[in-house]
C-alpha cells in the first residue's frame, strides 16, 4: 500500500477511534480534558503527540479505583467475551476485557500477518505456551484458527510435559511452532539428550513472543540451525492484543509494524517527545480497531530502532530490523557502565561449548558493583574466554562462573535471566 494512502487511513481509523473513546470512556475524558485535547483537536497524525501518555501504573491505578476493569471499559459488560490480565506477581494484576467483535478482529488482524510469514491452511500448529491469563497462547490460536490452520494447543509448564511433547510430535508432526525461544532452546535440549535430531520434528516456521530472544542474532541463528526452521519474531505488549502487530514477514529483515492495525510512535526515552524518521527509542502504541478497552498512546518499555528502508518483501511499513531487543528498565547500571542483558545474551550465543542457560547475578559486596555472569559448559577453561568476549561486549569485566551442563535452573516458558542482588538499584 502507497505509504501516502496508508497515512490517510491512518489518521480516518485514529480519529473515529479518539471520538468513540471520548464519548465512552471516563478515563480518556478525564486525562485528555485536563490537557486540552479531544476529538475537535485531532486533525493530524501529528497532533496525537499532544495527546497524554498512558502508563501501566496509570491503567493499574484506575482498576483499582474502578474495580475490575477500570473506567476505559468502552462496551457493554454482557459483551465481554473473555477476560485475561497480568499475572500480579509484581503488584495488582491488570485485566483485560475483550469483546466479542473485538476477539473476532484479533484473529483477522494475526490470521493476516501470520499468513505475511509463511504460515498457511495445510499447516498445522504447535501451541507449546501457557493457556492461562496469558495472552500469547490465546492470541496465537486466534490466528491460526481464523487463518484455516490445524490447531495443536499442547501447552507447557506441567513436570514432563515436555518430553512426552516429542512423542506428541513424532505422532502429529505439525509444521509450526509458537512458544518462547527459551522453552524452544530446552526443547530441543531434551530431545538430544534422549537421542532425537530436533530437525526430525519437521517444523518449518517457528514464531516466537514474550522475550527477546528471536530478535537476537545469535540466539535466532541456534534456533534455526538446531530445527532447520524458520525463526520469526513477534510481540508487542499484552495490553496492545492483537499483539502480533509488531511481527517479521517470511523475509526476517526485523518486524513490521502494521500500522493501519495498531498505529506506533517510536519515541525519544529522555524527553518522550516522539522521534522524526528512523532512530532508536520507545514504543507508544494506539489501537485503531479495539471497541472494548482502547489504549490510546500506551507507553512500552521496550527499546528498539526504526527503519523506513524497504523490505524485499515488497510491504511498505516500518520496521524494527533489531525487533525488540531491550527493556529501559532492565538495563543495569554497573560502575557506571549501562549494561543491556540481550548484548550479553548475543555474546554467549555465539561462543562455542556453551549450553543454553545462563544467569547474570549483580551484587554489591564492598563500595564496587560485581557482575558475575553464570553459564554451563563441560569445559571449566572457557571461562577466560566468555571474560574476554563480554568485556569486548559491554565493555565491563565481569567474572564468570562456569557450571556442568545441567546446573543452572531450566527454562521452560519466559526466561529469567537476570539476578540483580544489589540492595538499592542503581538509576536509570
């Protein structure tokens, strides 16, 4: 689509959408009144940046004044379909309400953009992910299921589930795979240590959200080399479903962004003013079709780079050609060296004898910050080297700990990588 017309639809879709949550939406009259903005003062994409943001503290906050779903529930509570959150782990959990319509739409949107990377009706695909509030799972089977596609939705989580997965799969032998490049990583881990080749599983396509880990070079490199599949990645944000609009075609140049779905601003992590042309930054994102619970310029976490450079794929979006490859939040501050966990990640990828997991612990023992980086080999003597190519990295000296295959703790959804036992954490 000419970029010019997709901009036109764009700003119809963003405008209808500012209007309907204006009408219905206590939250967004509040938070765009006080800042003098409104359906009236839209007229470009250029005046969004007018209006707020909207944080996950602030969406938490409003569903604890307004229980359950806050005062952005924008449809009629008997049109709730289904309701999925956070897991609350880390505070009061955020719920999703999602409508009928709009679970319909969810699947068209991903049916549209899994078909972008290859996957197609004869396919048949492996859901190895949580069914739970988890969005990812759920997302995922909406797509395929709208696309045509077989469904498999196996699971993850339970003790041994993932070894009787292989017999599962040698029965079936579905043609896609979704899950974590974590639990993909132990998966084939387990099926080498009982004597399978992953690359007989059969998976051609294997698409990935809820980590970095696809986006990084190295670790997508093992993930295809060791299935002799296709790695994709893709993923946004729960809050953002359908999350897939952040997602790499067939090509895997980085992700598209399907702005005409979910429309994104990439802004400056400083100022939060949004960024002209390509450069690093944020994601805000803007839901375009969403009827039940809208987001509305909703900041991310995430640090990733834009492109407009074409894509031999012929679409004409925007790209991440890195994906989303960092967490502002999780980047650590050690002896005043900012240190992101995905540089590291990319370094032990590609060091050879290296197993699949590792950790990174940060302490304080005395007046200096101490970055231990943990990792598994059969070979104690490459510690030396794993120093020397972290430090070329990050450009830190880290002391590291080298395990027998099978220490560390096994990775079987999203990957916790980093320990930081540090009693006050640095700022950002």
């Amino acid at each position: 689509m000419d970029p010019v017309l997709r901009e036109e639809l764009i700003l119809a879709k963003l405008r209808e959408r500012v209007a309907y949550a204006w009408e219905r939406s206590d939250f967004y009259r509040r938070l765009w009144g006080s800042a003098g903005v409104g359906p009236n003062t839209l007229h470009t994409l250029a005046d969004l940046r007018r209006f707020p943001l909207v944080t996950k503290d602030a969406i938490r906050d409003d569903q604890a004044a307004s229980p359950p779903f806050g005062s952005n529930l924008c449809c009629d509570p008997a049109e709730i379909a289904r309701v999925h959150g956070t897991s609350g782990t880390t505070g009061r959990p955020v719920l999703f309400a999602i409508s009928r319509d709009d679970w319909e739409r969810i699947g068209a949107a991903h049916a549209r953009i899994m078909w972008s990377f290859g996957v197609r009706p004869e396919d048949t695909v492996f859901l190895a992910s949580f069914f739970s509030l988890y969005m990812g799972s759920w997302g995922a089977l909406a797509g395929a299921e709208t696309l045509g596609a077989t469904v498999f939705p196996y699971g993850a989580g339970v003790p041994g589930q993932t070894e009787r997965s292989l017999d599962y799969l040698a029965l079936v032998r579905p043609t896609v795979f979704y899950g974590t490049p974590s639990y993909a990583l132990h998966l084939a881990k387990v099926a080498e240590e009982r004597g399978d080749d992953p690359r007989e599983l059969g998976f051609r396509i294997m698409f990935f959200s809820g980590e970095a880990g696809a986006g990084i070079p190295a670790t997508k490199a093992r993930i295809e080399s060791t299935f002799g599949a296709t790695c994709i990645d893709t993923g946004s944000m729960a809050e953002m479903t359908p999350w897939m609009t952040n997602a790499e075609c067939d090509e895997r140049t980085g992700m598209h962004l399907w702005d005409d779905i979910v429309y994104t601003e990439i802004v400056d992590r400083d100022t939060l003013e949004p960024i002209d042309g390509d450069g690093e930054g944020v994601p805000v994102y803007t839901h375009l079709e969403r009827s039940s619970q809208p987001m509305i310029r909703l900041l991310s976490a995430d640090l990733t780079r834009v492109t407009s450079e074409p894509c031999p794929c012929g679409r004409t979006y925007r790209r991440l050609p890195e994906g989303i490859y960092g967490r502002i939040d999780d980047m650590l501050v050690i002896r005043g060296a900012n240190v992101y966990p995905h540089v590291i990640e990319n370094t032990l990828r590609t060091t050879p004898g290296l197993g699949v997991e590792y950790r990174l612990v940060v302490e304080r023992p005395g007046e200096l910050d101490l970055l231990t980086v943990e990792c598994e080999s059969s070979d104690p003597g490459v510690a030396d080297e794993v120093a020397d190519r972290v430090q070329r990295a990050v450009g830190l000296r880290a002391r590291v700990t080298v395990h027998p295959p099978g220490t560390l703790p096994t990775t079987e959804f999203k990957a916790r990588r980093v320990d930081d036992r540090r009693a006050t954490a640095s700022p950002l």
